[in-house]
C-alpha cells in the first residue's frame, strides 16, 4: 500500500498549550480519511499540521516529523508553496471570490502562471465535473459566484481546489452549513474522487464519517485514540471513549 503522510511522534503546541500529542499513524494514498472527535480536540490543528497552514499562526511550534511521499516537510529547505500546491484545502464556510464562476476556478491556475484560453476552458470543465457542480452552472460561467446558493458555493470551493491538480484534499467540515441534499452531493464527489486523489476529511458529523470514510481516526483532547478501518471503528472499536464518542455519549 502506497502511503502518503507518516505521521512520526508530533506533538504541536500553541504558545504552552500542548494541541496534539504525539501522534503517530499513516495515511495510505487514494482513501477518505474520517477525523472525528469533539470541539477542541485538535482536528482543525491536525489538518493544517499537513499543508504548514499552522505556521501562520504566531506562537505555534511542532516537534516530531510529518513526511509526505517520504519527505519531511518541515525540514529547512522543504518547498512551502509547492507544498500547499500539492495539498490543498477546503474550509467550513465556502468563501467564493466576488467575481464571476468562471473566474473563481481560473484565479489559482493563472497565478499559477497556467494563461492558455483552451487549457484554462478544460481545467473549468474537468475541475466543476469532478466537484459535482458543472450542470447545474455550465450556462453561466460568466455570472457571479455570489449567487451561488451555500451548497453549491462549497462545490465550487471544491472545484477550485481540483483545479490546482492536487494530489491531497483536505476538508475541514466542508458540509457543517449545508443540507442534506448538498451534503449528499460532496460526499458522493468524494467518493469518486478518491480513486485519485487522497482525501481527508474532518468531520463533526460522525455519521458522515461512517457514509464516506475509508479510515477513521478518533482525536479526544489532543489524543489520536483510535485509528482504523471505519467499519472496525463503528462496529467494535478498541477504546471505551470511542465506543462512548460514536455511541453519542459525549461530544
Ligand atoms: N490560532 C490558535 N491560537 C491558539 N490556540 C489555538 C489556535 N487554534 C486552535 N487553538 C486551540 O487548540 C486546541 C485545538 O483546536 P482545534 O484544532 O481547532 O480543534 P477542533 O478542530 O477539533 O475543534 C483548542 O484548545 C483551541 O483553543
Ligand atoms: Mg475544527
């Protein structure tokens, strides 16, 4: 099995405030990984770990290693940009750019230095295909995306994620503002994506965990309790406090 990230000993602290404490685990490539737990634990934190967004915060410190396809990306010299290229990010609340749909897709890309008319077309196509948007907006690319409703709003996030070409997606609970029929739409763009992309997705839905998740991990208080296969997780977990979390004792 192709494994994506090693997650070796980190422990991640804000200012003296210890968040994550010495996880360790692995995160195969091409499978929807579950993060659930309650308020708090360190999800958000553990998320950003894997894309250095956590180095823009002021007083954060990591220890331990956190190695994508083999390489430590919090060595000195590791590619930042590159990085964030490779691994890219969905957010709770969709922030579309106040221009119109068309052009939200194209902004990374160009930037980017991807100019093409053609290639920039294909990439819109491909990328609202992918993200389970493209027939319910192919007829007004060029209106705003601010008259998007808040589930399609996050497909379009999603879409503009894709259209980086990343290899790894990570979603911090893309579907908390949404209804059932938006979040149905995500999850089933997720699962098609997976073939090939690895996705992993916090979630304060554990319910959307045990749909979607190929793996699930299990974070209480800064602590990775539990990790494993999702129908091992939900049906005969190892710990109490999983077994409590998902039972919804607690949470
Ligand atoms: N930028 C920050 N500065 C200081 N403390 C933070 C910051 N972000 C999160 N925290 C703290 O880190 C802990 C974990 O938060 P977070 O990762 O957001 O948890 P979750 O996503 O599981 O709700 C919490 O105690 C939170 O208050
Ligand atoms: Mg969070």
């Amino acid at each position: 099995m192709n494994i994506k990230f090693h997650i070796q000993d980190l422990n991640f602290y804000f200012n003296n405030n210890k968040v994550l404490k010495l996880i360790n685990f692995e995160i195969p490539a091409n499978i929807i990984l579950g993060i659930i737990g309650p308020s708090g634990s360190g999800k958000t934190t553990f998320l950003r770990a894997l894309n250095r967004m956590n180095d823009l915060e002021s007083g954060s410190r990591i220890e331990g290693q956190i190695l994508f396809d083999g390489e430590d990306i919090y060595s000195s010299d590791y590619d930042v940009v590159a990085l964030r290229k490779r691994v890219g990010m969905v957010f709770a609340m969709p922030v579309p750019l106040p221009m119109s749909i068309y052009d939200n897709i194209v902004y990374g890309p160009r930037l980017s230095g991807v100019n093409d008319k053609k290639r920039l077309d294909v990439l819109v196509e491909k990328s609202l295909t992918a993200a389970y948007l493209w027939d319910e907006v192919k007829d007004r690319l060029k209106t705003s995306a601010m008259r998007l409703s808040g589930g399609q709003q996050q497909r379009l996030c999603l879409a503009r994620v894709l259209a980086m070409e990343p290899e790894v997606i990570l979603l911090d609970e893309p579907c908390s503002g949404l209804d059932p029929i938006s979040t149905a739409k995500i999850e089933d763009a997720l699962t098609e994506l997976k073939k090939e992309y690895t996705i992993i997705l916090v979630t304060n839905n554990t319910k959307q965990a045990a749909r979607v998740s190929d793996y699930t991990a299990f974070f209480l208080m800064g602590d990775l309790i539990e990790v494993g296969n999702t129908g091992q997780i939900f049906t005969s977990p190892n710990k109490t406090e999983t077994n409590d979390y998902i039972t919804g004792r607690f949470g």
